[in-house]
C-alpha cells in the first residue's frame, strides 16, 4: 500500500476468494495493453496505476510495450514483438486495455495490437472467456467512443468484458509532474475497476472451459470448422 497515495488503506479491500467460491491458487495473471507510443503517454501512465492496484490486490502482472510491433500482416507472425504478445496472451487469465480517443475513437496502435491476437493459435483461443476491463483517456472533455469500440472487440475476441469502465477527460491534468495519477473520482474509478476486474477473473477462470463449451463446437469439430470457413467457394 505504500505505492499507492491516494488510496484510504481501511477501504481497500482484496477480492475474497471464499465469498467468490474461488480455488485458492496462483495470483490472477493480468496482461495490460496501452495505445500510444508518445514519450509521456497517457494511457500507459493509466496501465500502470492499474498494475500497481491489480498487485496490491494480489494479481500478477505484465505491461506489453507496443513499440516496434510491426502493423499487421506487414511481417510474418514469428516477428519477435508479435510473438512476444501473443505468448502474454496465452499467459494471461484477463486484459485491461487502455486507449487515446484519437479523431473519435481508439488509436491505430491499440487495434494493431489486438489484431496480431488471433481467434485461434494450434488449436488454442488465446482470449476465449478471460477477462477484459476497458479503459480510455481523452485528451479533451469525457467521452466513451474508445470504450464502446473496445467492448466490441472484447466480444468479438470472445472475452468475458465486465461491466464497469474507466474514461479519464483532459488526462493532462490528471498526472503530477512524478508520472502519477492525482486524487480525484478519474482515479477512484480506476480503482472500482480493477477491483471489479479482479473478482470477474476470479470467478471465472477456474470455470473458463466449461463456461465457453458450446454445442455447435461439440457437434463439429475444429478441422471440420477451418475447413467449412476456408473453402474457396461454396
């Protein structure tokens, strides 16, 4: 707790895994993607006062630096920065995701990292039923352009996205001159978030296998599949 200034040690509380009915195991392992590669970014300065919250509520975690991540399809998939997220994505049990709103919505940046995360990887689906928490900072007043795009995304990847989110306006002014987050509700809400984060992944990833069994997949299987969406023509 002494890494985190702005919170008030008696209300913080860590996710109980016995009011969870979770298994008592590893720390949730949380990969963090940020989407901007300004020297003083944002969004990244947010991941980390996220991590640094995740910790103290238990959690491991891994930052992924976007920089040097080729756009995609522009190099082949054994790039080592490409395969340095994709090993992160199969390590992890839940993401947060934190964007720029730029032009209305998130970066070229963010979206990049997401599309070099396939579907499916040898047969495994590196993000089917982990966790998400979305996150975004504006560089002007509030908005939730970049969140919504996300939850989308979320879905699409087919993670369990929770349900609280985090926009921080006029980011600018939320940082002090030491790169940390001032008090402020901006800040209290990352907090819920992460909190919330934490007892999602907690209740679901012990579950996540049978959570995302599904019938269609049980009656076909997954060459049958990549066989059927590949063909040429029908």
């Amino acid at each position: 707790m002494n890494d985190l200034p702005n919170v008030q040690a008696e209300l913080f509380h860590i996710p109980d895994r016995r009011q969870l009915g979770a298994a008592d195991s590893h720390p949730p392992r949380i990969l963090l993607l940020y989407g901007s590669l300004r020297e003083r970014s944002f969004s990244r300065l947010a991941v980390e006062e996220a991590a640094r919250l995740l910790e103290a509520m238990g959690a491991e975690t891994r930052i992924f630096d976007p920089r040097g991540l080729p756009l995609p399809d522009a190099e082949p998939a054994d790039h080592p920065k490409v395969a340095e997220l994709r090993d992160l994505a199969q390590w992890s049990e839940g993401m947060v995701w934190c964007s720029p709103e730029r032009h209305g919505a998130m970066t070229g940046i963010m979206k990049a990292q997401i599309d070099w995360i396939p579907l499916a990887l040898g047969g495994v689906r590196p993000t089917q039923g982990k966790t998400l928490a979305v996150m975004q900072v504006c560089g002007g007043s509030q908005s939730f352009n970049a969140v919504n795009q996300l939850r989308v995304l979320g879905r699409w990847m087919r993670m369990v996205t929770i349900p609280n989110q985090s926009s921080v306006p006029k980011a600018f002014l939320e940082f002090d001159d030491h790169d940390r987050m001032k008090p402020s509700p901006f800040y209290d809400r990352i907090v819920d978030v992460m909190e919330e984060l934490m007892k999602f992944t907690l209740l679901v990833r012990d579950r996540s296998d049978y959570l995302t069994d599904r019938y269609s997949e049980r009656k076909e299987s997954a060459a049958e599949v990549s066989a059927r969406v590949n063909q040429r023509a029908m």
